[in-house]
C-alpha cells in the first residue's frame, strides 16, 4: 500500500473533507439541539415552534407599529414590516376583537389561503385612543354620534391591546417567515436521526484531521519531516498573527451581518457568517498542523521567542559570572574568604535596617532568613568537604594509595587542593608499581641467570672432581684444588640465588604443622659443633621450661637457623659466647641469637637483611650476602617475624613464631 502522507491531493482531499464533515457535524448538532427544543417537529410549517416564534415577534411588531406611529421608531418598526415580516397580515385592537376599537391593519390580501391565523393580548394602563387617533380605516368611513359614542363606551375600560395576525399560504421568497421555513423544511426530514448524524459526521471529521496530522511535515519523495515556510516563524510570532487574524475574521461577520440589505438579508447574513467561520477553522487547523510538525521534529521550543531571549539572557548572566570568577580567581583565597563575608555581613545589616525602618519588615525579615539558612548550609557543606580531605589524608597516610574523592560537587579552592591529594595517590600508586615490576624483572633477572648458570657450573665441578681422581702434577693438584674450592663457592652463591629469588616470590612450598622449636634448635647447633668449636666459640642455650611447639615449616626453619649459625661461625669474635634464648610472648614463640661481632658493624640492621649486604664490606671471607634476606622470606613465608638488632659490636637476631595451643602440644612428635 502506497503512503499517502506525502502526496498534495491526498493532503487537500482530506482538508476538504474535514473542512465539510466538520461543518456538517457542527449543523447537524445545532438542528440536534433545536430539534431536542421542539424546533422542527410538527407534521407542518404553520404548526411549529418556528413559526410560530416568528409570528409571535410579527403581531408585537405590529402593536409597536400602530401604537407608537408617530415616534422615532417608526420607520423601523414600518421597514421590519415590509421587509423582515412579508407575507404577515396583522389587525390590531383596543379592548376584544369583537367589540373592541380596531386601531390599526395592513398586509390583508383578498382569495389568499390563510395558513396560521392567531392573536395576542397586551395590557396596557394607557386610556383609550381619541378620534384624532382612530386609523385610516375607520376615519375615512361615515359613523354617526351615536355609533361613535357606543364604541367609545365599549372600549373606555378595555385595558389592553388584542392583535390578530395571518400567515397566508403563499410566502415571499425573503424575510423571516421564508428563512425559518427553509429551516423547518432543512431540520424537519433529519429530526429521528440528526445524533446519529451528528456522530458520524463528527468521527469522519476526527479521522480526517488525524490523517492531515500524521501527514504534516512529508513530502512525496523526501525522508523525515520537512518543514515549511510557517513552521520556521517563531511559536510566539506565529500564535499573534493567527490571533490578529482571528480578530479580523470576526470584524468580517459583524460587518457582514450589519451591512446586507434588505433584499439580502438572510442570504447575506449566512454568506457572510459561513465565509468567516470557514477562515477562522483554517487558520486554526492551519495552527495545529504547525503544533504537529514542531512536535514531530522536536524540541519545538527552540522556535520560539522565550527560549530565544531566555538564552540569550543566560548566556549573558554565565558570561557575567565568568567574568565576576576569574576576577575573584585573581585574588588570595583569604581576600576572596574576607570579602564573601563582608558582603554577607552587608547583605544582613541592610536587610535589619530595613526591618526596623519600614513600616512592614515581613519580607525583609523573611530573606534574612533564607540568607541565613544559605550561609549555614554552606558552612555545613564547606565543613563536609574539609573533613573528606582530612579522611582522604589520614588513608594515603596509613598506606591506602586506592584511595579517592569525589570532587564533582565541591567549592572551587577545595576541590583544587582534592584532586592534588587523588593526583598524590596516583603518582604513588604509579610508583609503587613501577618499583614493585622493577623488583619482579630483578628477580626474574636473578632467577634466570643463576639456572643458565647452574647448566655449565655442574659440568665444571663434574669435571673438576673427575680430574681429581687423575695422577696429576703437584702444581696442577695446587690448582686444581683452588679450582674445585671456587667451583664449589659458585655453586653456592647460584643456589642461594635461587632460594632466595623464590623465597622474595613465594614460590617456595610451605607446610605449616606443629614443631618442637627446642629439638630442632639443639639439632642445629648439634650440626654446627665442630665449626664452632674450631672458631672458638661458646654456644649459651636458655631453654623454656617444658616443650615450645610453633606453626612452622621444619625444612625452612632448619634453613634459617643453618643460616643465623653459618653468620655466627664466619663473622663472630674468636673467644666469645653465643646465647641462644627460647622463650614466649603474647602467644607466640622467640628465638633470639646474639653474639659479638668480629669486625666493626658498620652498616644498619635493616641494611644487613637487604641482598648482597655482608657484615664486613672488606669481604675477606666467603659469603653471598644473601643468608639473612633469605631468613627473613622464608620466616615471613610461615607467618613469622624475623628481626636484628644491632649494638656496638653486639648482634642480635630474633625469630617469633605463632604458637600451638596447649591442648594440640600432646600430639605434636619431633621433628
């Protein structure tokens, strides 16, 4: 099915047709309501209430005419007559037809069929007519005293007026009486169905305009909704000049109707009345179907004058605000804080001052009020901002990098200071994981590069412990032995690269289970005796009374105890003691190891944990300088603490780990 919203005739065609199923439902509605009045129902013209209204205004026409002859009226009432009452026929009576005195007649016509004929009575205080009064009709003919002075005497206290009038068949084609029969013959044959026709003349015109309103805006060939000349006037504009034009169309009916004539008067009383009903639906249908396009292309009230000077006057107001801020801008914030109070402080002296010299302080006292609320619910709001800042300080101080706030809603000075603290959080975030990914590829670094060199490093020791079951020269077994020593120390520096690198990492397996800390202690220190006998050193044990059993992992807490006793031995003071305590502290369980250096400590304790930090930086002994960093990992890795302590000469090194409570002690087995 072809769209017909685009195409003229179908456009036209439907303007018509509504213009027409409009006009005739507005009709048929009248004759609904004259019909619902009586009007239009009798079986003929001279028996309906058209008629007889009509015929009714005739006879006092006719009363007027005959008892103010003579008056200014007059000729008016003798032109309404002729003109507006032709085929009308009047008598007009002092007193009773019968025997009253008959004042006046006119319109009477000899062999014409009579089609209404009836009177009306109108009192009257007036006294009788004299003889000077009498009509044409009765002045001229001849009458006796005696006739004239019993008509007198008949009439003298009648009191009222009798007119009987006749409507005779064969009516003039103008006038009041020709308009109403037309009417009678127009109403009358629709008077059973003039709803029914009124509704469906009313819904086909409802149909229509719903048509010309979904087709207003398209065109034949075009896509979307297009314009016209009449859609781009201004809404405002446009709704005067329908108004203007509204106004001209009903100073044309009024014209209309007051200058026909007479020969014209019902023919020009409807021409004139129609022509402008017709313009001014035009101009109205012509109004909604611009409302439709408008609505169609959207956001209509951009066309129009209000939202045009209401932009204009907020672009005006934002340009001057600008202006006022960048002004303030310029100054310190104290000045900007010292005159906002001052001017608030201005604001509230003025508005006292008007209080208490006006003879009505109500309005005045009421927007001291809300200026008062204002520059509370600021302070409020200004105190919520500063206590966000002070929230989002006190969390990148404890370490919370994540940390952000949102700036969206706050003053200008304490937003500026809000997003320097979100871009501090950043730029340490950003750090951290720029130091975090240069630890990891070190890491990766150390880790690969000690497997590449564990690939060639085991060949050599191989092969070097190959050459030491060959019968070689005494020079050749010299260097060959220095070879195997360093082969070896190499070995050991790789492997304590990697274990150190996994432990940084976490990727050492760890299996916590209940440990007896003081066997595995004395097994260390068992291991080491002969090294520390040949250093000449006392190995001191203050051991806890009873068993100390800690969540551990007994391979790691063998290695970090292998590493504290392999220090002791290479950097302790030949002759001296070693103490080792075993005892608990808030639920967890510390090994302390102290001895007294060799060499002067020359580095810090948290220097000493780092990796390759040895204690003598003359490096004369053999060391990776990777023992202690690999404690702390490893203890850490099993939820313990490892810390050292440095005085003077004096070294200490402590281990704390989570205790077994005591009723799992009993099933705990040596480790």
């Amino acid at each position: 099915m072809r769209d017909l919203r685009g195409r003229f005739a179908a456009k036209a065609g439907a303007l018509i047709l509504a213009t027409l199923l409009a006009a005739g439902s507005v009709l048929s509605y009248i004759a609904t309501i004259a019909i619902w009045s009586g009007y239009g129902t009798a079986p003929s013209y001279f028996d309906d209430l058209l008629c007889r209204d009509t015929m009714e205004g005739a006879m006092y026409n006719a009363l007027y005419l005959v008892t103010e002859s003579g008056s200014s009226m007059s000729s008016e009432y003798s032109y309404r007559q002729e003109t507006m009452y032709a085929g009308f026929a009047y008598e007009v009576y002092y007193g009773a037809p019968g025997d009253g005195m008959l004042l006046g007649s006119g319109g009477s016509r000899e062999n014409a069929d009579v089609g209404l004929e009836t009177s009306i009575t109108v009192e009257t205080s007036a006294p009788p007519p004299s003889d000077n009064g009498l009509s044409p009709d009765i002045a001229g003919e001849e009458s006796t005293q005696e006739d004239l002075t019993v008509q007198t005497d008949a009439s003298s206290a009648a009191g009222y007026y009798t007119v009987v009038g006749r409507l005779y068949q064969d009516l003039p084609s103008y006038g009041e009486f020709a308009l109403s029969s037309r009417l009678y013959y127009t109403i009358h044959p629709i008077s059973s169905i003039s709803m029914f026709l009124t509704v469906l003349l009313g819904l086909g015109a409802v149909l229509s305009l719903i048509f010309l309103f979904c087709a207003a805006g398209h065109r034949a060939g075009v896509e979307g909704i297009v314009p016209n000349w009449q859609d781009r006037i201004p809404l405002e504009l446009y709704f005067a000049g329908d108004a203007l034009l509204l106004y001209v169309t009903l100073v044309m009916a009024d014209s209309a109707v007051t200058s026909a004539s007479s020969s014209t008067y019902g023919v020009g009383y409807l021409s004139g009345v129609a022509a402008c009903i017709l313009l001014a639906w035009l101009i109205c249908l012509a109004a909604l179907m611009t409302i439709a396009i408008r609505l169609k292309l959207g956001k209509w009230w951009r066309n129009s004058l209000c939202y045009l000077l209401l932009r204009f006057l907020f672009s005006c107001c934002r340009r001057l605000w600008q202006i006022v801020g960048n002004f303030f801008q310029i100054l310190p914030a104290a000045w900007r804080a010292v005159l906002l109070v001052c001017g608030i402080l201005a604001a509230q002296t003025f508005l006292t001052m008007v209080m208490f010299l006006s003879y009505n302080g109500g309005p005045a006292f009421l927007v001291a009020l809300v200026l008062d609320l204002v520059v509370i619910m600021g302070t409020a709001w200004l105190c919520r901002q500063l206590q966000q800042i002070r929230d989002m300080g006190a969390s990148l101080a404890a370490g919370n990098l994540e940390a952000k706030i949102d700036t969206r809603k706050m003053f200008r000075d304490i937003r500026v200071h809000a997003e320097n603290l979100n871009a501090i959080g950043t730029g340490m975030t950003r750090a951290v994981e720029q130091r975090m990914k240069s630890e990891r590829l070190k890491t990766e670094l150390i880790t690969n590069v000690s497997h590449d060199i564990k690939t060639p490093l085991t060949s050599i020791v191989n092969y070097v412990d190959l050459l030491e079951k060959e019968d070689l020269p005494e020079k050749a077994t010299e260097y060959l032995a220095v070879l195997d020593r360093q082969s070896k120390r190499l070995k050991k520096l790789t492997e304590d690269l990697v274990e150190a690198s996994k432990a940084s990492t976490g990727n050492v397996s760890v299996r916590l289970t209940p440990i007896l800390v003081n066997e595995i202690v004395h097994q260390a220190i068992g291991d080491y005796d002969e090294r520390l006998t040949a250093g000449k050193l006392e190995v001191i044990v203050t051991t806890y009374e009873g068993n100390l059993n800690a969540m551990a992992d007994g391979r790691l807490l063998w290695r970090v105890l292998d590493n504290l006793l392999s220090n002791v031995c290479k950097y302790a003071l030949a002759g001296t003691r070693v103490y080792i305590d075993l005892s608990t502290r808030d639920n967890r369980v510390a090994v302390s190891m102290k001895n007294i250096s060799r060499d002067p400590l020359n580095v810090n304790a948290d220097e000493l944990m780092e990796r390759f930090v040895r204690g003598d930086t003359s490096r004369q002994t053999e060391g990776s300088g990777l023992g202690l960093n690999i404690a702390k990992s490893l203890m850490e890795l099993m939820g313990g603490t490892f810390s050292l302590s440095v005085d003077g000469d004096l070294f200490k090194a402590e281990l704390t780990l989570r205790q077994v409570p005591e009723d799992f002690q009993s099933s705990v087995q040596p480790s």
